[in-house]
C-alpha cells in the first residue's frame, strides 16, 4: 500500500466550504450531504462553513448536523439574484485564516464559486492549506437562460480564474472534464456520484398515490423531478408530454419540485399535477410511482435525479449529457439523445409510452445497473483525490504561480 493511499486511511480533518448545504434541495446540497456522511462513517473529522439559510435568524445556534459533520461555521448569507430560495455567503479571507490557524485543516474541498468561495480558496493559499475545488454547477451557460447570455464569456473566465487558484478541480463525468478542459481548467480528477439504491426503489411504488394522480393500472405516469427554472429545459419537457398525451390522452404529467416557473407553468397548464418539493419516503415514493422520466436538461453538471430514477426502477429519457452520458446505454436501460436532437428526445419518449415490453424492460436494467452505483466507492475516490494533494500542495503551489506569471 502507498503512502499516500495509507494517508487518506488515518482519520483527516477536512473542511468543506458550501454556499448550499442540507436542508435546502439542490443537486449540489444533496450531493454534500452524501459526502459528509460518508466521510463520518470512514471516521475522518468534518467541518462545514455555510452561509446562514433562510430559516435561521442571526445568533440562532447552529444544528448538531445530524451526523454530517463534527463542527460548523455559519456566515452571513444573502438571497441568490433570480434564486430568491438559495444563498450566497459573505465572509472575509481573514476570519477564515483565523479560524483555519486555531483549527487547522488536514485539506479544503470549495464546493462552490461565489464570494464565500472565493474567499475560502484565499485564506488557504495564504495559510499553505491544501485546497482543492468542485465543478457542481454550469453558471456560465445558466446566463443565457436569464437574459445576460451577454456575460457567458466572462463568467466563463471566471469560473477559469477561481478553479485555477485551488490544486485541483473535481468534476462528475468525463463530458465535463472536457468542457473544463476547454475552458483552461486544469487538472481536474473524476468524482463521480452514487445513489441510495435502499431509499429509492421499485417496492415503493404507490397504488393509492396514482389513484389521486387519476391514474389507472395501465395507464403512463410522466415524472419530472427537479426545479422548475429556465434553466431545466422545462419547455422540452412540455412539448415532449403533449406529444405522448395526443396519442395516450389518459397519460399524466406528473411535476415534483419548486421554483420560479411552478407559477407560470400551474397557469398554462392546469391539468398537470404539481407536487410541489418532496422529501426523504415521500420522495422516493413519488419517484417509484412514475413510469416515464423526463430530464431534458442540457445545462446540469450530473443530475442525481438520473440516478435516483433508475434506482426507483423509472425508464429515464435525457439527452446524452452529465449522467446520462456515464450511466445511460440507448435502449438498454434508458433513452438519450444528442444535444442537438431535441426530435430524439421525443422519439425515445414516444417509443417507451407505445412499447409496454420495451418499457418494462429497460425499468428493470435501469434498477439493476442502479445497484452498481453506491456511494462507498465515491468517498474513497473522494479521499485519494482530495486528501493525497497533501502532499503536492507545494509543488501545486510552485506551478500555479509559475504559470500565472506567463
């Protein structure tokens, strides 16, 4: 055994700095929710700087963590422009050297690239702290969806600037380590995602659930879970439940989830069911109760929802992007289609609701293959990517400052 591999065996001391963080639901705080327990169940020492959310007042005591972490630090927090539900934190490099030379960290992992973030990656290099960074979220291509398209390119410089600053970067499937590539992102290493294959699963499926939805034995569920923001495609998803409900009209859009466009799309189209934000069993029973999930989003980094449908035993159909292009097989145990392709997004839809035997068949491959992908093997990876830069924390250091003077 390496030392190096012996290293990220001993109990560490990690940080993690996050402007999103359980309770909230997001992709990002799902996924860090995952991570620190994980962590703390492999006996390494976990503390967590966040802002603080919304329903915490100032001088609140903070949560115990519910075994996520040993220790936390809250700092202020303001809504997120267009994101009136999520945060961004505020806190000077300063505050977080001293709290980092009173306690110092074996490694710092920044989930996040906002002002918290930033400020975090700051205080390390100063202090000599092994950081390193995640690619959780495509804000550069999120601007166009909010009418600022006009500023994608120097998002994109930033997100470049801030990555470049930590030793390495972290992304969630080979697709976006070469869009970080392209960017002038590097290095990067392969941190992918699991799922609770005992939390979402087939056996949860709901017969008293469909039966308020309005549905019959045999007729369609269509399920999407996720935010309902522009920046989700939510539009394909329409026009993709409207092809299948002109030929199944008895089929049911099914929407789990908040956000910005519930308003709007509740207005537009008043049939469709909103279940609005879901948690824990009553999430992975509204999962199991579906047939047919729809992910048409072309701006996710990964979308733990993938997953989480196949491991509920759903047909999945996405285009071929972040987890789909990982996890996906055409026709085996989902439906993908190009990014280019919105029509073969459609088509795969329009094949699964008229074929019942093809249907069944790729939700029993999609659960299977499902079983594969735990958690354990994600910390690990985790634990040799981010605790081994330990040790090349100086040599990292020499180079960055070598090349930021090219």
């Amino acid at each position: 055994m390496t030392k190096t591999v012996q290293a990220a065996r001993r109990q560490q001391h990690i940080t993690i700095v996050s402007e999103t963080f359980p309770p909230e639901i997001n992709g990002v705080a799902n996924t860090l929710r995952h991570l620190c327990q994980g962590l703390m169940q492999r006996g390494h020492r976990v503390t967590v700087v966040r802002p603080r959310q919304r329903h915490e007042s100032k001088g609140m005591v903070p949560s115990a963590g519910h075994g996520l972490f040993s220790h936390e630090h809250v700092v202020t927090g303001l809504p997120l422009p267009g994101y009136a539900d999520l945060r961004f934190g505020l806190a000077r490099s300063g505050e977080l050297r001293g709290l980092w030379q009173k306690d110092r960290p074996d490694a710092i992992y920044v989930a996040t690239q906002g002002p918290l973030g930033v400020a975090a990656v700051s205080a390390a290099r100063k202090l000599g702290l092994p950081v390193s960074s995640g690619f959780h979220t495509n804000f550069h291509s999120y601007s166009r969806y909010y009418g600022v398209g006009i500023f994608e390119h120097l998002l994109c410089a930033y997100g470049r600037w801030f990555h470049n600053r930590t030793s390495i970067t972290l992304v969630p499937t080979r697709k976006m380590a070469q869009t970080t590539a392209a960017m002038g992102i590097r290095p990067t290493g392969l941190w992918s995602r699991g799922v609770d294959c005992n939390r979402f699963a087939p056996h949860k499926r709901d017969q008293a659930l469909r039966k308020r939805w309005g549905l019959k034995e045999n007729e369609r569920a269509v399920i999407y879970v996720g935010r309902l923001a522009p920046e989700k495609n939510l539009c394909m998803a329409v026009a993709c439940f409207e092809r299948i409900r002109g030929l199944h009209p008895q089929s049911r859009f099914i929407l789990v989830g908040d956000g910005p466009l519930r308003r709007q799309l509740a207005e537009q189209h008043p049939d469709y069911i909103f279940c609005g934000t879901q948690r824990g069993e009553d999430l992975a029973r509204h999962y199991a109760s579906g047939d047919l999930f729809l992910f048409p989003s072309k701006t996710d980094t990964f979308g733990n929802v993938v997953l989480e449908a196949m491991a509920s035993g759903l047909a999945v159909i996405a285009f071929d992007d972040g987890a789909a292009s990982e996890h996906l097989r055409h026709e085996e145990n989902g439906m993908k289609a190009d990014l280019r392709e919105d029509e073969g997004f459609v088509d795969g839809a329009l094949r699964l609701a008229d074929q019942p035997t093809l249907l069944n068949r790729i939700r029993a491959q999609a659960r299977l293959d499902a079983l594969e992908l735990d958690w354990n093997s994600q910390i690990e990876q985790f634990e040799q990517l981010v605790f081994n830069q330990t040790a090349r924390t100086g040599y990292h250091a020499i180079n960055k400052q070598s090349i930021s003077l090219l």
